[in-house]
C-alpha cells in the first residue's frame, strides 16, 4: 500500500514546514527591527507556515481516505496503552487501533472498522487478536 505511506509522509512533512514556518515568524521577529523590511519577511514567513499546514491537512485527509483499505488486514502491535489504545503498524504504517482482546507489544491482530457495538471509537480501526486460540 504505496499510497498510504504517501499520504503518511505528506502529512508528516507538511507539519514539520508548518513548524518551520512558525519558527521562522518568531526568528523574523525576534531580529529585524520593526523599520527594516519586516513585512516582506513576515509575509514568506506566514506563506510558509500556511502552505505547511495546507500539505499536512492533504495528507491527513488522503491518510483517513484510505485507512478503509486496510480493514480486514493483519497488523502488528508496537506499543499498547493502559486504556487499550495500541499502535499497529500496517505496511510499515502507524495507526491508532483500539484492541478489545488482551494483547501484547508484537502480537499480530485484524483490524476492523472504527467502531464498537455500533458505536464509533476515537482511533483508526478496531483491533482484535489474529488467532483467538492462543
């Protein structure tokens, strides 16, 4: 699934030009004096930080899009949480999966749609263990 690392690393590297864009409004201000060209500065400063935050919300939008894809898959847990919020990982891809079986980091569960019981969870996908016999 190429496209879901695309949409990951386009969400990852809009949010890393964004913070640069902020950073770089603080440094505009920080060194210029106000009488000495802030304004151009300031305006590549803002179109940075905005076009940043534009890519992120793309890839974030591409990301949820086609998490669909990956239901009915198999992952594996990389770290689990005490309120049974688990990180999978699918195709070398990170998502937030809430796991209804006791599981353990490396185990290996299928996910399932983001909801319980007809209820919608906060996370990704639904994660249950791959093999219930053991």
């Amino acid at each position: 699934m190429g496209r879901a690392r695309v949409a990951f690393v386009c969400a990852v590297l809009g949010a890393c030009v964004a913070v640069t864009g902020l950073a770089y409004i603080g440094f505009v201000f920080a060194t210029r004096p106000l009488h000495s060209g802030l304004t151009a500065d300031f305006v590549a400063a803002t179109a940075l930080w905005l076009a940043g935050l534009v890519v992120a919300q793309f890839g974030t939008f591409l990301r949820r899009r086609w998490r669909r894809d990956y239901i009915g898959r198999e992952a594996v847990v990389s770290w689990v949480s005490r309120n049974r919020n688990a990180r999978v990982r699918v195709d070398g891809v990170p998502y937030w999966a809430f796991v209804r079986d006791e599981v353990k980091r490396g185990d290996r569960v299928l996910l399932q749609g983001a909801e319980v019981d007809g209820i919608p969870v906060r996370t990704d996908f639904v994660a249950v263990r791959a093999n219930p016999g053991l």
